[in-house]
C-alpha cells in the first residue's frame, strides 16, 4: 500500500465518464480489487502533483444513494463517513437535471465535494447552456464544466480539487438544499419529492436550452430495426464468434509449440539435478503437459476476448443489444443482459461467469452464472467440431461436408441457446423464484473506445486472473491423471478400473466407460477430454492429441462408436458441469456453496437425463 | 393517455406513474419518471416489447407493460 497525503472519490450515475476520468487521473496507476464482501469492482490508483501523493478512489456507479443495490450500499457508506477525503461528484451535462438529485443527497451527507458537470462539449452541441457560477452559489460547492477528453478543461478541475484537499477554498452547506430534512429520509418518496422541489428551482436559473433537446437516433434506429438491426447483430456475433473460435487457433498452436520446445529443456534439467525419474514423469507427462494443454488453449481466445468485449462495452453497443433482445429473455424470466454473458461464455465459460457482474440483480445474476455453461465455450468447440465432422462430414463432396457440418454446428449452438433458455425459466420458477425485476436500462450515448487502455487493463484485470486460477487447478488435476495412467494394480492400469467401474453407467447414457472417465478427468479442462479418450483406447500412458479426422474416425469406430455414441456426446459436451476454473470462479463471485453446487448439478442432470432418452428412443425404435 | 400509446417523437408530460412502490418504482424515479417530467418516445426494439424514450437528459428503455402503467398528457404534437 502506498503512503499518500489525500484520499479522492470519484461518485456519480453510471454512463457519465466517470471512468475516463479515472484513468486521465491516476494513468496507468491502478489497482482493481473488491469492495470487502462484495463482488463489486474498487478501482483505486494514485495521482501526483506538486510532491503530493492523491489516491484516487472509482466509487461504484450509483442512481441515488439509498441501500437498494450493492453498489449504492458502498457509495452511501464511503460518503457517510467522509472526514478527510474529498468527494468528485462527476455527473453528465446531459443529463444534469436528472443527477442534480443524487448530487443533493450526496450534499446532505457531505461537503467536502466538488461538482465536475462533465461532457460539456456534447451538451453544447445539444444546445445547452449551464451557468456555472450560478450552479456554485446554489449548490455551496465549487462547480466545474469539463470534458474529461479535453485537457485544458481538466487542469481547471484538478486546481480545484488540489485547492479542496489543501483547505484554499471553502464550501459551505446551502440551507436551500434541505441537508438536515433529507439526511435520513434517503431513498424514500418523500426524499424524492422534496429533492425534486429543489432540483426544479436549480435548473430554473442555471440551466438554458437553446434549440430542442432531443439527440439524433440515426444510429440507433438502424441498429434497432428489422431490416438492418438484424443483420448487424448477426455480424458482430459472427465476428465475436469467428474471433474467439478461429482466430485464437494459430496463436494456441504457437504456445503449443513454444512449450514442446521448451518441454526439452526443462527435462534436461531435472536430469541435471539427477531427479528421479518417476518424478520427472509426474511432472512432465502429468503436470507440465496438462498445464501446458490448458494454457496453450485457454489464453489466446481469452486475451482476444476480453478487450473486444471490452472495447464493445466501452462503445457503448451492449445495453443495445440487451434492449434488442428483451422481448426473448423477458420470456424467459431472465435478464436481457444474459444475452452478452452467454457470448463471453463462447469464449470461455469463467470469462462469462465472470461478466455476470453487468446484471445488476442478484436473483437475475445468479440465473445467468447457473445457466453460463450451457454454451459451448473454446475448450469444448475443438471436441464438438471433431466429431460432428467424423459423423456427419464423410458422406458427399468437400463442399457438401463443410455446409452439412457448419449446419450441424448451428443446430449444436441452436440446442445450447434453447435450453439454456428453458433452464433460465426453470430456475426463475423454482430456485430463483421472484418477481422479475421491472427493467429498466439506461442507453447512454455512443462513444469512441480508448482502445489501447481497454487491451492492457483487460489483460491485467481478467485475462490474467482467470489464467492463474485455471492454472492452480490444471497442475494438481496432471498429476492425478499420471497416477490413474501410470500405476498398476496386479497389472491393469488405474484408469482400466475406472472404466470398468464407469461401464454400466457409460450404457445407461449411449456412451462407455471410457467417454464417461475423460469426461471426468476433462474437470480441470474440457480440452483434455478427447485426448484421454484416445489414451485409453490406446493404451497409451501419454496424453495424446489425434493428427488427422480420418485417424480419430478409425479408432472410434473401432471401440464401438456409433450415430447414438456421436450424439449422446454432442449432448453431454453441452450439458455438463463447468471446468474447474469456471467453478472455482462462480465461488469466487458468488461465494454461495448453493449456486456453486448448483452451477455443477443442473448441466449434468440435464445432461445425463438427455442422454437417457435419447438413448431409450434408439432401443425401442 | 398511456406512455406506450403515445407516437414516436412526441412530447409529453408524465401526469401518474401508476406501479406499486417498491425497488422497481424507485429505480424509475432516481431516472425522473415523475409527474410532470417530459417524454418523448424515440425508438423500438428489434423485437418489440420493449421502446427508448428521451427524459431529463439521457435515453432510457422501458417494457411496453410498464409504460401501459404511466399516464402521460401530450403537449406537443411533434417535435
């Protein structure tokens, strides 16, 4: 922790910039981490000036100031227990009206505040004008109109700031302002009414329209209507999809071969140190190969992933889409929002767990975590992929394979959409019953995303943290898959047991023991799966990967796969529990053993319970 | 008149904001969906159910089944 002078927190509605000018403020010099006990982000950092040290707390964004979310209840408390610190009450001059009644709630706690009426520019485009000094006076507190994109305008609200934290300006409490009267009232109607009475009288003098005030929805209209909304959406998807899935494969086979080479060398030295050799065995066959499967696989599409998301976010598209796409999630008692979860979760399903946090309903938040899974993410595409092509791709033409495949693929994803729609609605009607939270969504103006800043924080804060926890897992889980290859009771592998045993339950499901254990053994990592399949065809003692469709295709029909095996696969890929990082990543952003449990329980159950079916219809008919 | 009947671009003032108190009526009111706030209707979404309107400065969708429940009087005809 750095030692530092004054302490700065930057408060105000979602959507006004507020971010931007956390980053214009502190650089790269920030910290991300969680407000304690809750999963809310606190972005903290530190700004220099004049041989003082400034931090500079991101105060979750907030509509007002009573307890109703998560995020009001920490801005409320950090605002309540102001003594030092200074408060940057940031609020759009676009929507000034409607924020000038947090800023009076936030008055009535505090005065130590300074108010920064941000993107000026766009509202002078819009044919506003502010009275900045008239602001001042009404609101006992220094005022200041500025785009956090244009400098000049921000060394006046730095001054400002600097002057607040070194007591060269004083502020005082405006009785107008009803501090006393509203203080414990917060939240209620009755604080509304009184905050509006004097929001009306504010704007009366301090702010003027000039022409008529409504934005231009060009943009908007044709990313909402049938005719172009569609197509653009499909598009974007399509580019997010092809990205993550395609794009990631050249750099994915890059690592694989960097840690081939490098799998030498780290040989090499163990025998250096004259380790035993059972113990290099753990480590290279199990450990090693295992951790190098998962990173190799799981990074490039999260690296690519992340900021494009980012940079979407930023821009401003998502809360489109998820306006897009009420009408479908509200029949499904599920929050639009999950729209964007379940394209994070394309790409990996601890990044889309992850994302969750954009639902700001706790009820509706834990729905789209539980259901996350359902999408196939990265790992698990390579596997669909493989056997859809072997089974479905080897009858006609090249041409013909490729559509018959690709259509296939769609119906795969078609499948996974669909019930993860339907178990939405299951859990909204059981688990998660409520009244489904009213939605309203704020679609705030299209801005260009500072794309650099996006790909490195996103790298930083995301990229980076999911790697490490899928790491933690993956080594221990090599190991534990050397052991079930490597020792031998009375000369039958660990592994053999374990088909065995897994046999019958395998028949149940129109698989064997087999496709039954990798997926087991596939918890640290989906991407495993096939390769222990192949081992134990094999009899291999080395994960191995297939080198060609025809190959993979042979050995499978050789241990008995059919249509019915290729199906139940394709189902039970789909529906089964989350890797171990994406569990241990619901834990972490639920902390609820019952959601974890239950994130682990529904997939397999619906699963399994398909695969019976499916099975059974084969038999009878 | 009821928000969700109401034309696209045109004015309006909210007059009663007819849904039961709670966390969802709160969140409506923070946005400034009080009486006599203005409206105005912007667009719709690409399958229904749901329309942005312009209020106090900023753009915020609500479902068609909630703005059945908001009373409005036009004060404009177009804009």
């Amino acid at each position: 922790m750095m030692q530092y002078d004054y302490e700065i927190a930057l408060a105000g509605n979602p959507n006004v910039g507020k971010s931007t000018l956390f980053n214009q403020l502190t650089g790269m010099n920030q910290h991300t981490g969680n407000w304690s006990g809750k999963t809310v982000e606190n972005a903290y950092g530190y700004h220099r000036h004049g041989g003082k040290v400034y931090k500079i707390v991101d105060l979750p964004g907030t509509y007002s100031l009573s307890s109703g979310s998560k995020e009001e209840e920490i801005a409320f408390r950090y605002i309540r227990e102001i003594r030092e610190q200074v408060l940057v009450i940031v609020v759009s001059a676009l929507s000034l009206e409607r924020s000038l009644g947090l800023v009076i709630q936030m008055l009535s706690l505090t005065t130590r505040a300074v108010l920064c009426v941000n993107m000026i520019d766009e509202a002078a485009r819009a044919g506003m004008v502010i009275d900045e000094d008239e602001l001042h006076i009404q609101l006992g507190i220094p005022v200041v109109l500025c785009s956090s994109r244009y400098s000049p305008t921000l060394l006046r609200l730095y001054e400002t700031i600097y002057d607040l934290c070194d007591g060269r300006i004083r502020t005082y409490r405006a009785q107008s302002l009803k501090g006393d009267e509203i203080r414990g009232i917060l939240g209620t109607a009755e604080c509304s009414d009184i905050v509006e009475g004097i929001v009306q009288k504010i704007c009366k003098y301090s702010i003027r329209y000039q022409k008529t005030r409504v934005p231009s929805t060009k943009l908007d209209r044709l990313l909402t209507s049938k005719l172009t909304g569609i197509p653009l959406m499909l598009l974007l998807y399509g580019v997010l999809f092809f990205i993550t899935a395609a794009a990631a494969n050249v750099p994915s086979e890059w690592l694989g071969v960097l840690f081939a080479f490098l799998k030498g060398y780290i040989v090499a030295f163990l025998q250096l140190l004259h380790a035993p050799d059972v113990l290099v065995s753990i480590l290279i066959d199990g450990v090693y190969t295992t951790l190098s499967w998962v990173v190799a696989v799981m990074l490039p599409p999260m690296a690519i992933f992340f900021p494009l998301f980012g940079i979407l976010e930023d821009s401003g598209y998502l809360p489109r889409v998820a306006f897009n796409l009420d009408r479908a999630f509200s029949k499904a008692h599920a929050h639009p929002k999950q729209s964007m979860t379940m394209a994070m979760g394309m790409g990996c399903n601890a990044c889309g767990v992850m994302g969750c946090r954009i639902i700001d309903t706790d009820r509706e938040r834990k729905i789209a975590i539980v259901t996350n899974n359902f999408i196939p993410c990265n790992g698990r595409l390579p596997a669909l992929i493989a056997i859809v092509t072997i089974f479905f791709g080897t009858t006609g033409s090249a041409l013909y394979n490729s559509l018959i495949v690709s259509a296939v693929m769609v119906a795969v994803f078609a499948f996974a959409v669909l019930i993860t729609m339907l178990c939405s609605r299951l859990l909204a009607d059981t688990i998660y019953k409520g009244e489904p939270s009213g939605f309203v969504l704020e679609l705030p103006p299209y801005r260009k995303p500072d794309i650099l800043r996006t790909v490195i924080r996103s790298f930083v804060d995301k990229t980076w943290k999911v790697l490490l926890k899928a790491v933690y897992v993956a080594a221990p889980a090599g190991a534990v898959i050397w052991c079930l290859t490597h020792i031998e009771i009375g000369s039958v592998r660990i592994l053999d047991y374990c088909v065995g045993f897994l046999d019958p339950l395998g028949a149940i499901l129109g698989l064997d023991g087999v496709i039954v254990l990798a997926f087991l053994l596939g918890f640290p990592a989906n991407e495993t799966v096939i390769p222990v399949m192949l081992m134990s065809y094999m009899s291999t003692a080395v994960m191995m990967d297939y080198s060609s469709y025809s190959e993979l295709s042979a050995i499978l029909a050789a241990n008995g796969w059919t249509a019915l095996t290729a199906v139940c696969f394709l189902i039970l890929c789909v529906c089964h529990y989350p890797c171990s990082t994406a569990c241990l990543t619901i834990w972490q952003e639920t902390k609820s053993l019952k959601t974890t449990l239950l994130s682990v329980l529904l997939p397999t159950a619906v699963g399994m319970l398909l695969c019976c079916i499916v099975n059974l219809f084969h038999t009878v008919f | 008149m009821r928000l969700s009947e109401l034309g696209r671009l045109q004015e309006a003032k909210i007059q009663l904001v007819n849904i039961e108190e709670g966390g969802y009526r709160k969140r409506l009111r923070e946005l400034g969906f009080l009486n006599g706030t203005v409206i105005v209707p912007l667009y719709r979404a690409l399958f229904g159910g749901i329309r942005a309107y312009w209020l106090k400065g900023s753009v915020i969708a609500v479902r068609d089944s909630d703005a059945d429940r908001i009373i409005v009087e036009v004060t404009n005809d177009a804009i």
